[in-house]
C-alpha cells in the first residue's frame, strides 16, 4: 500500500509539472519557448498614466486666457484668467489644483491676445523655461476671426503651427502634460451678443468682423459667411483633437468648450464676445474637471 501511495504522488507530480510547462510561462510572458519553438513576446509597454495633480502650470494662447474684457473694456485682465488667474470667484484652474498660495508661485500666464495659432510656438518656448508638469492650450479663434473669411488661417497651416508647438515643447521636455481645449462655438456668441446694442456698438471696432460683422443681417451671404466660419472653427476642432491624440501626454477637452452654451452671464458686459468673470468660472471648472478625470475625455 504504502509503495502504491508513492507511486500515486509520483504520476500527479509528473502530470502538474507537464501542465505547468505547456501553460504557465507562456501565459505569464516568459522568456521560455512557446508552442513554435520561439521565445514569447514581451508584453508592450502600458500607457502612461495621466498625472491629475501636476505641481505646476504654464498657460498659452490668445486674449481669453488674458481675461480680456471681464474687468474692463478692452483691457486684460490676467487675474480672472481661467487658467492661471487668482480671482477668487473665478477659482482659476491653478487655484483648484495648487491653492492659492502655490498657484501665485507655480503658475505662468504666457498667452497673449489677438495671439493665432502661429503664435504659439513663442509661447512654448517661453512656457517651458519654467518647467511646468502641466501646459494650458487654448488657441484658434483668432485664426477665425479675420476681417474675412478668405483672411482665415487654412486648417493645413493651423495643423503645421500645431504640431510646431508640440514639438517645440518636446524638445525641451518629454513628459510635460498638455491640456487642449477646443475652440468656442462663435456662432453661438454672435447670437446671444447680438441682442445687446452697446455690445454690437463695440463689435464694430474690430471684434472678430468675419463673425460678427453687420450682426443684424441675416441674409443669405450673411449667413453663408458665418457658417463659413462655423464650419472652419469644427475644422481647428478636429486638428487639435487629432494632433494631441497623437502625443501620450496630451488630453483634449473633447469638445467640451465648443458645447458649452454660453449664456449672458458669462459673457463680458463691455463686448458680449469675450468671457466674463462668471464665463472665466465657468471654464475652469470645465478644465479642472477634464484634468483630474480618470478617463480621457475625448
């Protein structure tokens, strides 16, 4: 009995060690042979992990980023921008992940307005000389509004200047986060500004004419000169949305600017065009959101 029992454990012993070897190291990735005879494939590298709480940020891009007209007319107004700003009603993105004290010293504002895509090249390269964990992008509508709709950027030079300024930053750094958002719904600004007199009065110093030029007219042309411009701006969409896709640490905003519907209150009361203190809050609770969700938003 006792020799059959010792035979017994020598047959399981042989039969779990035939299972293990065809089975185990292959499903474990192991350098052992496979069924072919060759080694198994490594598995491939896993994708980095969205960091939700960067340490530092760096905005660029055009006159919203500066707050423009949400304090005065025609006139930045930095501290109520929605990425860096240190208003305290606005509650800048910076704010909402570093607080304010660290916000005040870890955060930097490089965008500039009437800036177009073209320009954003510059602004990297001022924007990593800090060494930011994280970047702000928020450019495009200027390539829209030109005086008109042959003046704007082509979406080919609006891609070229792009991925410029993405390679401009990954020479210098190849782990910064980029956060991207899309541009406005200008069409949905024209319509809700141009139930207001003073603003369509300060429409006609120059804020962006190939959209908001003769607002009342709602003619044929008029029309097809904005859905020009419509339709350009879901052009700049799709390119950022694309060329971020392209890069591991970007994050686009899904579209979330462009389907916000801005309403009075978040529109400046001195253009009807540009954000508002309220419309500046607004975005960033957009960003902070998209910044430290799990998931890409896009």
């Amino acid at each position: 009995m006792r020799h059959r029992r010792h035979r017994s454990r020598a047959v399981l012993s042989v039969v779990a060690a035939t299972l293990l070897g065809a089975t185990g190291c292959d499903a474990i990735g192991g350098g052992t042979p496979g069924p072919s005879g060759k080694e198994a494939s490594a598995r491939p590298s896993p994708t980095p992990t969205w960091d939700r709480t960067p340490r530092s940020i760096a905005a660029v891009g055009d006159s919203i980023t500066r707050g423009f007209d949400a304090c005065s007319v025609l006139s930045d107004c930095p501290e109520v921008s929605w990425a860096t700003g240190s208003d305290r009603t606005v509650k800048s993105l910076a704010v909402r992940l570093l607080g304010p004290a660290k916000a005040a010293e870890r955060s930097w504002n490089y965008a500039v307005s009437g800036a177009r895509m073209a320009d954003l090249p510059g602004q990297m390269t001022e924007a990593v000389a800090k060494r930011p964990e994280l970047v702000t992008v928020m450019a495009g509508a200027n390539d829209a509004c030109r005086a008109t709709t042959d003046a704007m950027t082509s979406v080919d030079a609006f891609r070229a200047s792009f991925e410029d300024a993405m390679k401009t930053l990954r020479k210098s750094s190849a782990k910064t986060q980029v956060y991207v958002t899309s541009v406005p719904d200008l069409k949905r600004l024209w319509s809700q500004g141009r139930t207001n007199p003073l603003g369509k009065q300060v429409w006609k110093l120059g804020i962006c004419p190939s959209m908001l030029g003769d607002p009342d007219d709602l003619d044929a042309a008029a029309t097809r000169r904005r859905d020009t411009v419509q339709d350009r701006v879901e052009a700049y969409n799709e390119v950022l949305k694309d060329v971020c896709a392209k890069d591991r640490y970007c994050r686009f905003d899904g579209g979330a600017v462009f389907e916000y519907r801005f309403g009075t209150a978040q529109l400046s009361k001195w253009d009807w065009f540009h954000p508002s203190r309220n419309g500046q809050a607004r975005l960033a609770e957009m960003a902070y959101r998209n910044v430290t969700a799990r998931e890409d938003p896009s």
